[in-house]
C-alpha cells in the first residue's frame, strides 16, 4: 500500500471518530503518519467501529505476551504456583545447625529474585540449619534476578542466602517486603546460611531428599507483573513450562479456529519477527477476556491500567480525565521490521460503553506511532462523550510477587541413615 493512501486512510479514519459524536475534551491532532497501520475497533457485541487493514499481518512486538498469557492461563490456570525445591543429601547436627552434605535447588520459578533467596535462607533457619558443608548445587534452568544463567543464578542465590556476602540491594529487597507485609518477626532477625562449598549446575542427586518447597505468587499477579513491565525474560520462562513458541502457536490455531497461516510465532516474548493481523489479535484478546472472566477476573487483573500502574503505560494517557480510562498492552521494536509498535486492550467512555481495541503500526517511528494510537483511542472516547476510568483499585506491583508459599518437607528434618 502507497504512504499516499496511508495517509488519506488515516484521515478518513479520523472523520469517522469526530463526526459520530460532540467531543467533550478535544485532542490535538498529530502531525502526518508515515508508515505502515493497522486497526481494528469493536464494540463489545462484536460491532465494528473502525478498520484499517484489519486482516493484514503485522509484527505485533510484545502484544503477543497477551497470546502467551492467554495459553498460560487455559494451561496452568491463574492460581498456578512455581515450585523451588530445596533437598540434600547431607546429615543434620542439631547442636552445632551444620548439614554435613550438599544443598540443590530446583525449580524453574521466573519470578526469583532477592527476597525469595532471602525468604529460603530464612525457612532453612527455622529448620535449624545454618551452615552446609559441601556445595550449591542448582539445578538446569534455575533462575534468579531474571537471569538466563543456571551459574549466575546459583552464584547470586550463595551470596544471598549468607548475610556477610549478601548484597545490600538483597538486603533491602527484603526488608522493603517485609515491611510491606507488616512481618515485622522478620525484621527483627536477619536470616543466614552459609555454604562452605562451591556452586555447582546438576540435577538434583537421586538420593537427596527434600527439605522443603517454595512456591511462588500466583500466576495471575506474576502476570501482571510481567505484562505491566513487559518483562520478555518472565514471559519467555513461562513460554517454556508451555512447550515453548511452537507449541503455543498450535494450541491458538486449533482453539482459535485459525487457518495455518493466520499467526506466525517466533518467541513467546514478541521479540524478533512475529506476524499476526489486528483480526486475529482481538480475537486472542476477546478470549482472554472470556478465560480471565471465568475465573471472576477482569483484564485489569494481569494488564496495566493507563496513568495507574507502574510501567509501560505509566505515562501515557494520564491527562485527566483520562487517567484509568484504557486497560491496554503495549508493543514496541525499535529497529526490526523498521520499526514496529502496537497497543491493544480495551477503552471505557463516559456514556458507560467499553470498546475492544487493536492498534498495529510498523516501518517508521514508534513515538509517532505512539502518539497516534493514543490520539485515535482519545478520539473514538470523546465521539461518545469523552472518557470514563474504569473501576479499579491498584495494588503495588511489589506485593503482587510477595505472597511466596513455604511448606516443609516433614514436621522434623530426620534425613535417612542410608542412601535410598
């Protein structure tokens, strides 16, 4: 398509908006657009508002994690919690608190980090350990802090868990969360283990026996987490426990009714090049919807609410009264496929209507594409009376990943005499 007809699109589109309602709060309009776009507006019955190019394919950068949301959601369910399992193969002496053996870890927890190494030191403690002779052996595809690194991760993890090497960012990771949990018996202690040993990366030894196991928030607030920051590693690890791109690409064909073309999957995150049409992408949103809606839940549960939470679209759309009046994922790529943004999600206008949004552009600017989709999205709000915020009462993100689970493997450690 010529930038020409682009451009005269464009311009018909935004004759639509104005004249099907009195603006209550006018919006500047943005320079020319050059580039490549797609949109597709619904009203909630399906009704269309507005199209452009709707059935065209384009590179849907990190709006795809809401496909990736969608299928982790159908598969594991919102209530889903990782599991990091701690065993040993060692002996405990309770005088002394010494574990005469190796320490493992594993687990393939995304949300990892500081605190919960911490929280480990802290539940080993009560256990009545405090130093392990032999090493930390992590197992493959341990992560913490959002590393790739199964090492770094168990490097990171040693040093957290013994307070003369802990990291004072570690420190305070932990302490900001206690104290937002008001666990004031926590702060009144400062948990420790040291590991006289090395780190190691290697399966959990077939004669280790479990300790104890921590598990990790729910998958609904790890979500939100992740799709407010747009955290492509969290969404890439959760991709993994789904059998990763290719595995998810086929499980919305067949549950989406989508011909074998329709969606072109790279990595679960919306890095690199993937294809999918503003069609096709409300129709991943309506679903997640649908799934979300079962569960008593509602988009803003895992997607961030604009000028409201922290993250991606925490400074867009904050004029008021727009403020909390679009629930929306972002999408952005700088330099692939010249340049690639989307924003899709859902708008709510003051006469009470809720309406469906997929906003694609690729091959030019991103800040002019972002300011266009938030000038055609204010625009179709004041065509029916202006904006209205949407309920919603925000939680801080830190305390979405801080309800942590802790169970003991047994009410009193006695490891066996002999290896099993």
């Amino acid at each position: 398509m010529s930038r020409m007809k682009q451009l005269l699109l464009l311009s018909l589109l935004t004759l639509v908006f104005c004249s099907s309602g009195a603006a209550q709060d006018p919006v500047p309009s943005p320079t020319p657009l050059y580039g490549l776009q797609g949109v597709l507006i619904e009203t909630l019955d399906g009704k269309v508002v507005s199209a452009q190019n709707e059935t065209e394919q384009f590179n849907p950068a990190s709006t795809l994690k809401l496909a990736t949301a969608l299928v982790a959601l159908r598969t594991l369910g919102p209530e889903h919690r990782f599991a990091t399992g701690v065993w040993t193969d060692g002996v405990l002496d309770k005088n002394t608190g010494v574990l005469t053996g190796n320490l493992y870890i594993s687990g393939r927890d995304p949300s990892f980090h500081y605190e919960h190494g911490v929280l480990l030191a802290r539940e080993l403690n009560k256990l009545g350990i405090k130093q392990v002779t032999g090493d930390l052996i992590v197992a493959p595809g341990f992560t913490m802090n959002f590393s790739g690194s199964a090492k770094r991760s168990g490097e990171r993890l040693y040093d957290t868990l013994d307070t003369a090497r802990r990291p004072a960012e570690a420190m305070r990771a932990w302490n900001y969360e206690r104290t937002l949990l008001n666990d004031k018996a926590s702060l009144e202690t400062v948990p420790s283990l040291a590991v006289m040993g090395a780190v190691v990366v290697e399966p959990v030894a077939p004669t280790a026996k479990l300790l104890l196991t921590q598990r990790s928030s729910k998958l609904i607030d790890i979500l939100k987490v992740l799709l407010c920051y747009s955290n492509n590693f969290m969404a890439e690890r959760i991709g993994e426990a789904l059998g990763g791109p290719e595995s998810v690409r086929q499980r919305l064909t067949t549950q989406l009714g989508l011909g074998p073309d329709e969606i072109r999957v790279a990595s679960l995150s919306g890095l690199g090049v993937n294809r999918i049409s503003p069609r096709v992408m409300m129709k991943i949103y309506r679903e997640l919807r649908v799934e979300l809606k079962k569960h008593g839940l509602t988009p803003a549960a895992i997607m961030p609410v604009a000028g409201v939470d922290p993250g991606t679209l925490e400074d867009r759309f904050t004029g008021m009264p727009w403020r909390g009046s679009v629930i929306a994922k972002t999408g952005t790529l700088v330099r692939t496929d010249g340049g690639a943004s989307s924003l899709v999600g859902q708008m709510r206008a003051a006469n009470g209507e809720i309406l469906l949004f997929v906003i694609m552009n690729q091959r030019g600017s991103v800040w002019r594409f972002r300011e266009n989709q938030d000038y055609l999205v204010m625009l179709v709000q004041n065509s029916r009376g202006g904006p209205k915020a949407f309920e919603y009462k925000p939680l801080m993100l830190t305390m979405q990943l801080s309800h942590t689970e802790s169970t003991v493997a047994s009410e009193e450690y006695e490891p066996p005499s002999q290896p099993n």
